[in-house]
C-alpha cells in the first residue's frame, strides 16, 4: 500500500458523504429547508445511526461497509448533476478544506487513547455484532463513543482499518465548511453583529488550536461542534431567520455532540431556552416532520441501549444509572471510576504521581492548589495566553476609530449565563481541558470579546481582512502539521510515500486476541459437553440466541 491507494480511499469517502448529503437534500427538499454543509454534518448522524443499528446484529466487515459505502458513490452519480447548479460553490469550498486536511491525514504517531482503547473498541465492531458485556474486557469499554462507530464503517479491503482516524477529518472539515458559509453569507447580508465576529473567531480557533487530529480523540471533535452549537443558539435570536431551520441544525449538532461523549449531556441545558421560544412560537408539532429529529432521538435511544449491554449502566461511571440486577452490570465499579476520572482531571493523579489521599483530595475545593500547581500551570495558562493573543491580533486587525453602539437581546445575556453554570460544573467535577474545557474556556473569552470588537466595525477592506486571517489561519494549520509530520520522519521513520498510515503493533490488537482466547474456550466447552466452563482471568462466556454475554465470575 502507498501514498495513491491512501488517498484514494479518501476522497471515495468523502464522496461518498457528498452523495448522503445529496440525497438527503433531494428527499427532504420540501420539508427540511437547511444548507446544504448542515446536511453533510447530518448525514454523518445519519450514518452513525445505521452504525448503532446493525450493529446490534453485524460486525462491519468489508461487505456491510462497502454497501454503505457504494449507495452513497451512486446517489453522488444520480444527484450530482441535477444538483450541480446548487451546490457547484460547495464542492469547490468542499475540495479546497479536505485538500489542506490531507495533510492532517498523515500521521504516524497517534495520541495515547488511541492504542488503549479507540482503536480496540473500532476494530472489536469489524469482528463482532454485539457482546453483552464488553465493558468487562476493558475499562474503556465502558465508555463507547459514536465516532467508534462512524469509523468503523471505514473498515475497508486493502485500506483495512488505516483509516479509523477519518471521522475526526470528516467533523473537522465539514464544521470548516459550515463556518466559512455562515461567514459568506453574513457577509452578503452585512450582518456585522458579534456573531459575525465569534464565527470568524471560532474559525480561527479550531485551525490553529486543533490542528493535530491524532489528538482529537473523542473530545475535540465534540468541542468543535460545542462552538458551531452555541452560535446557532445566538443565532436563533437574529432578526429574520427561519427558527425551524435553526431548530434542525441544533438536532443535528446535539445529535453528535452527546453521542461523541456521554456527559456531554449536560449541553441539553442549552434547549431550555430554545423549549421557551418553541412554546411562545407555536412551533412544537414542526418537530413531528422533522427527519433530523427523530435521527436525533434514535441516535439517543441506541447509544442507551449500548450503554446497558456494555456496562449494565445508562450512562457509565454515574453509578445511580446502573442496574443492579443484570449479570454482566458494573454497577460495583461505576463508583470507583467515576472517583478515578474525577481524581485524574483534578491533577491528582498522573503517569509518575499519585495523590496519598485521592477521597479526601477529590471533596470540594480540597484539590485546587495542587491543581493549579501541577495543571493550570503551564497547561491552562498557555492556552489562555495563545487566546489572549489571537484576540490581540483580531483587534488589532478590525479597531477603528469609529465606534457603533449596538443593542444586545437579553436572550444573549441567558445564553452566556448557561455557558458560565456549564464552565462552574466542568470547573467542580472534571476541571481538564479534554473535557469540555477547551470550548468553554474560549466561548466565555469570545462572546464578550466578540460584542466589543463589533462596535469598531469598518467596511473598509473588510473583505480583505476576513480573507487575510482566515488565510493565516490555514497556514498557520499547514504549517504546524508539516512541522509534525518532520519531527515523525526525523523521530520515528515515517515513511510517508511508501507507508503513509499511523502506526500499530500487538498491543493495538490485545482485545481482540483476549476475545478470541475466550471464545475458543467456550467452543471447546460446548464441543465437550461441559457444564461448567473453565473462565479465563475471571471472566467466563455464554451465549444467548446470537448474543456472547461476558461476565465476571462472582
């Protein structure tokens, strides 16, 4: 395999999704009335969605993934020219984001999790439909995220499963796309308000702060989502904008926001406000046709369901969602792990410390010296600064003289005060950037800034400047990524022409081999008519109808 079979598969994915994305703006044309970059973001929920379903009954191998696959190639061939006129000005902007992203693509070393357990958890969905109990084989298995699954449907012949890193590429690029529309067209309307702004500053944010996606894992992919989701809450309160359409565009941001990470849960607070507009408008029943919503329901329902035959638990570690009577449930161990969790992301525990007393450390406030000590400096300060600093260079870049008092709507004020409980709550309980700490931590610096930086608003080479930081932006990315992509060459002999994939070794696979240790040992049992199966360290296997159900011997 080389660098052409690599990139082949690339953009066969990726036009694959277009053509989801097509055909879903064919069959709902007259129904659901969004852009079309909000139908490819959709289209990835939709996927997810088929991903949580047969699994329940598949493995995704080569011949469940390449139907997937060819349906979306063909639906780009039938749709494409009919819809070409439309959408000519996306698949340009389209080509020209997933060109640069190439070279996010080339990555040799992942991030940690990755050999732990996001690449374990992806591959066991290629081998097997559902084990009840998988949480037992590893901790981390307790925790599924829907980007496993997406990944997992790229699991292709001679590709293999090289391309488990793709549905990161994917969120990246098509929440790029969305915010260069949104841009575009507030630009056309000269709606120069801060959402202006906080678009263009998220923008920014996400390509230069974002740019390894080996260090995407499970969190950065949602938190990009977490800042398209708060603009599109803002942008609810816009004078003259179809409130249905935003309606869609939250189903779909929500949809991937929590499925991507349990506790992002917490971000449901933000339809409260959203619930309280819908009532006044009338607007509830506009859900019922809605297509978005009940994928959004769905995609909700499926990953509970996974939840309960992975763990025994609605929503692992929280151990009050645990059921007590299910014989796979881990409800004994959900407490002890949320504590681990807690204690990890307060700097109490690290790979060459631990604290004496992490019970006593994780109470209140108990833990915030240390924290401070050995977290926020140097890793919160940092990104405070380079915040602090991208807020300079925008300033510097749009300050005039001139200045316009601008009204801002009390609903925004709402908005920002659900931004602030949700930074007190990651503050209290898990106060590590992972997790959620990098959106909310801009979000709070942004919005304020962004409602002063529109006050200077000049219309004067205006256009110049949105293209000038965007353009820096992307160098800035590129940039960065070649500079990574040197220091693997240099570090860890990164052929990137010959073998351009990330590396793996045994240990990648040690879950897999572990099941099907376990596996050969009850056939055997069953061969030999034996009533009491000999477990493997603990654990023993049944199976029921077409289900293996992994339980830990009492």
């Amino acid at each position: 395999m080389n660098l052409t079979i690599y990139l082949s598969y690339y953009v066969i994915i990726i036009t694959s999704i277009i053509g989801y994305g097509l055909l879903f703006l064919k069959i709902f044309k007259n129904t659901i009335d969004i852009e079309f970059e909000y139908n490819l973001l959709g289209s990835l929920l939709f996927l997810i969605f088929l991903s949580f379903f047969t699994h329940f009954f598949l493995s995704h191998g080569y011949i469940h993934n390449l139907i997937i696959l060819f349906i979306g190639i063909i639906s780009f061939l039938l749709n494409f020219s009919k819809e070409k006129k439309n959408i000519r000005n996306h698949i340009k902007y389209i080509s020209i984001i997933f060109g640069i992203l190439i070279i996010a693509l080339l990555t040799h070393k992942t991030h940690d999790d990755f050999p732990y357990y996001h690449f374990p958890y992806t591959y066991y969905l290629t081998q097997e439909n559902l084990v009840i109990g998988a949480g037992q084989l590893v901790h981390a298995f307790r925790t599924p995220s829907s980007i496993f699954y997406l990944n997992s449907l790229f699991y292709l012949p001679i590709i293999e499963y090289f391309l488990f890193n793709m549905g990161a590429i994917l969120i990246l690029g098509f929440s790029n796309l969305i915010l260069i529309f949104k841009l575009k067209n507030d630009f056309k309307s000269k709606r120069y308000d801060f959402i202006f702004f906080l678009t263009l500053l998220s923008f920014l944010f996400i390509n230069i702060f974002f740019y390894r996606i080996a260090e995407h894992g499970t969190d950065r992919s949602a938190q990009i989502l977490i800042l398209i989701l708060f603009i599109e809450v803002l942008n609810f309160y816009r004078m003259s904008i179809n409130k249905e359409k935003i309606f869609t565009k939250i189903f779909i941001l929500l949809g991937l926001i929590i499925t991507l990470k349990a506790f992002y849960v917490l971000y449901l607070l933000i339809l409260i406000p959203i619930l309280i507009e819908i009532k006044k408008s009338r607007l509830f029943l506009n859900f019922l046709k809605n297509f978005y919503f009940y994928i959004f329901c769905s995609v909700g329902f499926f990953l509970i369901l996974i939840n309960i035959f992975n763990s025994g638990c609605f929503l692992y570690p929280v151990a009050i969602t645990c059921f007590t009577n299910l014989e796979w449930s881990l409800f004994y161990e959900a407490k002890s792990s949320n504590d681990w969790y807690e204690q990890w992301a307060k700097a109490g525990a690290g790979p060459n410390h631990r604290v004496n007393d992490p019970e006593n450390y994780i109470k209140g406030f108990n833990w915030v010296s240390n924290w401070v000590e050995m977290y926020f400096f140097n890793k919160v300060s940092d990104f405070i600064l380079g915040l602090v600093f991208l807020l300079l260079v925008v300033l510097f870049t749009f300050y005039s003289k001139k200045k316009t008092y601008k009204k801002i709507k009390k609903q925004n004020y709402y908005i920002y005060l659900i931004v602030l409980i949700l930074f007190f709550e990651w503050f209290y309980n898990h106060p590590s950037l992972r997790y959620g700490g990098y959106s909310l931590v801009a979000l709070i610096m942004f919005m304020p800034f962004s409602i002063y930086i529109s006050q200077f608003i000049s219309i004067r080479f205006l256009k110049e400047k949105i293209v000038f930081l965007i353009a820096l932006s992307l160098i800035i990315f590129v940039g960065r990524n070649v500079n990574r992509i040197n220091y693997e060459i240099q570090t860890y002999d990164y052929k990137i022409f010959s073998y351009p994939f990330y590396y793996l070794d045994q240990a990648h696979f040690r879950v897999d081999k572990y099941f099907n240790s376990m596996l050969v040992n009850y056939q055997n049992c069953v061969k030999n008519n034996e009533i009491n199966c000999e477990s493997l360290e603990g654990l023993s296997l049944s199976k029921k109808n077409i289900y293996y159900i992994l339980k830990r011997d009492k």
